[in-house]
C-alpha cells in the first residue's frame, strides 16, 4: 500500500517517512491504525489446521470403512497405478458421478486454509485430483470410489465407505431388578454411535466399584455376580466416544433377602445369543448361572474342536476380542451344580462375516489379433461374494465374442484391437468389496490379410445354412485357411461355435441349427502372421418345420355331456414355427366309434367337446 504526504515524500512498506508539522498528527493516526490492523489480522486471520487425514483408494486391499470425526477432514487419493499421463479423475458417491469443485483456490490453500464462510459443497476436488472432505453436511457420507482415465483406458478403484462421527439416544435401557441375595443381577444398554462407543456403569453417579462380582462387558452388559444387600440403589451407563458422552436413565437394583427357595435350582439367567460379527471386531458370548452352592460353568464346542487359545474368559463369559474365520461356530455353555449331576446348558451360534479378498488376481496379457484372452480370478468371502467384470470401468455384458464362461472366467475369442484397455474383477458381499486389474494388449502385425469380403448366408433347409465369401482384397496370397464363426442371436450366454475351412474353398454348409431360429455369422481369414478383421456379419432366421411335439393337454367333465380339453402352447423349440392350428381328434372307447375331429386356431389354448353318450338297450 502506498500513501503520499505533501512535501513530496513517499512511504511504503519498506520505507518510513517523518512528516513534519500537522501532518505528523494525521501519520500517528494511520500508523496506529495500521498497527490495530495488523493486530486484528493476526487474532482473526486464517489458522492454520491439522492436515487431513488420508486413504488411499486404490484396487488392491485397504479399509472399506472410514470415520470422519467433528473436527477433522479427510483426503481421499485415487491410487489407481495408471502410469500414462495425462490421466482424468472422476469421484463418485453412492456410483453417481461429483460434480467437479469448480474453485479458484490453489492446492495447499484448500488444504490448510479453508473459509468457512464459503458457500460451496463440503466435497473439493483438488488440482491433483484428490477429494477433499470436510464433516459440514450429513450429505458428505455415504460410499466413495474414484476412476482413473487415460488414453489406454479407465481403471475403477474399490469402494470406501465414508460416515460421520455420532452419538444417537440409546434404544435400549437399563431396567430396574429385583434379585435374591447371592443371585446373579445383569443390566443392560444399547447405543448407536459412530465410532463404537465405549460404555461405562456408574452406581449412584459414581464408577462401579472395581471388584470381580462387577463384569462389565464390551457388549453394553453389566453382569453382578453373588449379589449383596449393599449392591442395592440406582445404576445407569454412560456411552462416550470422540462425539461426547451420553448418560442413561437409572434402572434401580432391589436386592431380596428370601434367597433359599429362588437358588434351590440352576438357572443360567443369561443365556448366549446368535450372532453375526464382521472379521477383527470382537464378540461376546454371555452366559451367567445362578444357585446355591454357586454353579460351575464350562464352554465347549458343538462340532468337537477345542476352543480357540485366543478366547478370553470374563468370569463365565467368552470374550473374542479380534474374530477370525477359525471362531465361527456353534458353542455351548453347560452351568453345573458342584458334586451332583445337575445341570442346564445352553448354545448359541456365532458367525463370522468377512469381506471379500482376492486370492487368484487376473494377469496382464499381450496377445495378437484373433486370439483368444482368458482372465481367471477367484475370490473369498463371507457370505461368499458375487463376482463381476468390468472394461474401462464399465461393465461387461456377455455378447457375441465375450462370455462370463463361469463368474471367475471371463472369455474374449477373436481378439480385436478395441479390446485392448484394463480388465478388473469385482467381488462384492455385504460387508466390502475387492478389485484387482489386468491390461489386455492387443497386438496387430503388418502383412496381414484383411478381412474376407462379402459374406452371404442362404438358409438351405430348416437345420442347415450355406454360407460364401470372397477371398480378402490384401494379401489374399498369404491365407492359410478360414474360421467360420456363428451363434443364435436370441439369449444372453449363448456359446458361439466356430470350424476351421481349408484355404481352397469360399463355401462353407453349417449344419444342426434349430428351425426359425435367428442366427449370426462371420468368417476370419488367417496367415502365417496372425488373423485378420472379421468379415461383415449376417444374421439369418432359418426355416419353419413341423412342430416336434404335440402340446401336453388335461381334459375337465363340465357337464354330462360336455367335455374341455386345455392345453399349454408348444415351446419356440418345439413348435418350431408359427403354429397356425390344432386338430383334435377324438372317439369313444368302442373300437367301432366313429372317430370325430375338430380343429381350432393357433392362438387357442382350449376347447369344449360334445359328446353323445348313446344310451344301451334294454333286453
């Protein structure tokens, strides 16, 4: 900023000038205003903020979940592997494509200096292409993946699912209790909260003393083993996590002292659940048992096997703290009464959900035109998972030259250059997903011959087809021999079939095809180099013929001398044709009835019968 004073001086903000006179008055007033403004920029000026924390989205392993705390940001990276430059990056919630942030702020200002007066979504795409999440709206959560694109293709990442940081009411309370001394009291709370809230208990608003009578469990339960009188008063729990702390209402625990009639028996009061925990969370099997003397309680395995080292037991409860596939199982608490043979037990099966992981990744593959490319990839997963392919980012739907030939084999035959790009396998479940790539690199070579010219296909009866072509217009002289190539137009997994021709035919007559069926065919010519561009394609719909069944029909008494006679139509394969007409005939069981007929349409599907029931003579 510059100010000029009269007398001809110049101040700037390297060099300082004294006016003299009245001037200097007016220079005090502005150098101390300059002063307050310096010090109002350094109170309210941008601070400068943590860094963000940041997930690579790649298609190989990493984490499908992320929480986004209150005060913190998160920077998404697409880490696809693409090495060709340039390459585009497009963000997409929920599959759907981010409209890209459209701001002038540069890299780092975004990152360390955001206003938060500004106006725009809580999502920015930076310069480099990373996504940029601030925790401002409930519409910045939901599920996360990046496409990376260049000029040999598109890459997909995997999936990260984004959620905010919270803390909801509790939907489940403890309830007041009213146990018998010596018996066995257990609270209860359930919350909802982003990340897991910790629960704590607190008897008359103070932490419950540290004895081994007081378990508390990871799942929200308080268990009171062998209770006392002076167990007795108001408890409640209280949920934390990184959003805050949330208290419970108080549930008041009333302690009997008529105790002999009500710990006469065995009773487990807790009994284990069914559950379903996801792989490296933990999980709980309760079982607490009451009764006088205090029962044994003992866990084992329905199927045999011995029970993990790893397991945990928390007074008479299992206790996994990072569950593995090996946990799953059916278990079974047996609470035994000391010296006798008296006892209950009870089980419960645990189930270990597990994201899908990709054991055998498709391979990259360099092959020449008409070849045939295979990628294999298997996967597990917990429910297994269902696998699919995509091209370019794409999805790839079986047509003619592509098969899915099971969902971990995915089948290109006749390799054409426009096939070459990136391959990636897809395994989903319900608890993640998992991604690995392969690039198809089509090769072509010079000398080859095109394609062969002018394909016809004439259908010679209802079965067979004859199909000619010309020889190819460039190095004709180079051909070794033909493949012909068909395959029924309608359905979507159709295998297409091919034969190999000599080189000294232009003719080829396919045979056993279905009657008034569409079909699709096209010839390849090949050298010693490789094979050329298919030919133009022709689709034929062959012949009718005789249907190859009769329909299957019922017949219905409708009246003493009424008969219906219903029938479902002929199948395309069966009737092989248009059907134009039934012809029913019928007689009486009498070998010297008169044999009736009746015809109807093509489109009916039933008809009523009269019958005359001739009456006997009588003798």
């Amino acid at each position: 900023m510059h100010a000029r004073y009269n007398g001809g001086a110049d101040c700037t903000h390297t060099r300082c000038c004294y006016p003299s006179g009245g001037y200097q008055r007016l220079y005090m007033a502005v150098n101390n205003l300059l002063v307050l403004c310096l010090l109002s920029l350094a109170l309210y000026g941008p601070s400068k903020q943590e860094k963000p924390l940041s997930v690579e989205l790649s298609c190989g392993a990493g984490p499908v979940q992320v929480v986004l705390e209150p005060t913190a940001r998160l920077l998404l990276d697409c880490s696809l592997g693409s090495s060709e430059m340039p390459y585009n990056v497009t963000w997409l919630r929920e599959g759907r494509p981010l409209a890209p942030d459209h701001g002038t702020r540069d890299h780092r200002e975004q990152l360390d200096y955001p206003d938060p007066r500004d106006p725009r979504d809580h999502r920015q795409q930076l310069p480099n292409g990373s996504l940029l999440l601030s925790p401002g709206s409930p519409g910045v959560e939901g599920g996360y993946s990046c496409m990376s694109s260049s000029a040999l293709g598109t890459l997909t990442s995997r999936t990260l699912t984004v959620l905010l940081a919270n803390l909801s009411e509790f939907h489940t309370d403890p309830q007041p209790l009213s146990v018998p001394v010596g018996g066995a009291a257990r609270f209860e709370c359930q919350i909802r909260g982003v990340p897991t809230p910790v629960i704590t208990w607190e008897k008359d608003g103070e932490p419950v003393p540290q004895e081994t009578r007081f378990v508390s469990l990871p799942n929200g339960v308080l268990q009171i083993l062998e209770v006392t009188e002076g167990d007795g008063g108001p408890y409640r729990c209280v949920a934390s996590n990184s959003v805050g702390r949330r208290p419970s209402g108080d549930a008041v625990l009333t302690v009997t002292t008529d105790s002999t009639q009500a710990l006469r028996k065995v009773v487990i009061v807790a009994r284990p659940q069914n559950a379903t925990v996801v792989l490296g969370r933990p999980a709980v099997m309760e079982c607490m048992a009451q009764g006088q003397p205090k029962p044994m309680v003992s866990w084992s395995r329905q199927d045999g096997k011995p029970i993990s080292t790893d397991l945990v037991v928390v007074a008479t409860n299992l206790i996994i703290r990072d569950t593995r596939r090996q946990h799953a199982g059916v278990y079974v608490c047996r609470a035994n009464r000391p010296k006798t043979r008296e006892f209950v037990i009870a089980a419960a099966e645990l189930h270990v959900s597990a994201p899908p992981v990709i054991l055998q990744p498709p391979e990259a593959v360099s092959l020449s035109r008409g070849n045939t490319a295979r990628f294999i990839c298997n996967s597990s997963g917990e429910p297994p998972p269902t696998l699919h392919w995509l091209r370019n980012g794409r999805p790839i739907r079986s047509f003619r030259r592509v098969k899915t030939q099971s969902p971990g084999i995915l089948l290109i035959n006749q390799l054409a250059v426009e096939d070459t790009g990136y391959y990636q396998c897809i395994a989903d479940n319900s608890v993640g997903t998992a991604c690995a790539t392969a690039k198809l690199t089509v090769i072509v070579r010079e000398g080859l011959p095109s394609s062969p010219r002018h394909l016809l296909a004439v259908p010679s009866s209802s079965t067979s087809v004859l199909l000619t072509w010309e020889r190819p217009q460039h190095n004709f002289d180079q051909v070794i021999g033909y493949s012909v190539h068909y395959q029924c137009v309608a359905g979507s997994y159709n295998v297409e079939y091919q034969f190999v021709v000599s080189n000294n035919t232009v003719e080829y007559q396919v045979k056993e095809l279905l009657p008034h069926t569409e079909y699709t065919f096209y010839v390849v010519a090949y050298s010693l180099l490789g094979a050329s561009r298919p030919s133009n394609s022709m689709t034929v719909k062959m012949l009718e013929d005789v249907p190859s069944a009769a329909p299957q029909m019922s017949i219905a008494s409708i009246s003493p001398t009424d008969i219906r006679l219903s029938w479902t139509p002929l199948s395309a394969v069966q009737s092989r044709g248009v059907v134009t007409g039934y012809r029913i005939e019928y007689s009486a069981l009498d070998p010297a009835s008169r044999v009736l007929r009746e015809e109807v349409g093509g489109n009916e599907t039933q008809v009523t019968l009269g019958v005359c029931i001739p009456t006997r003579p009588t003798g």
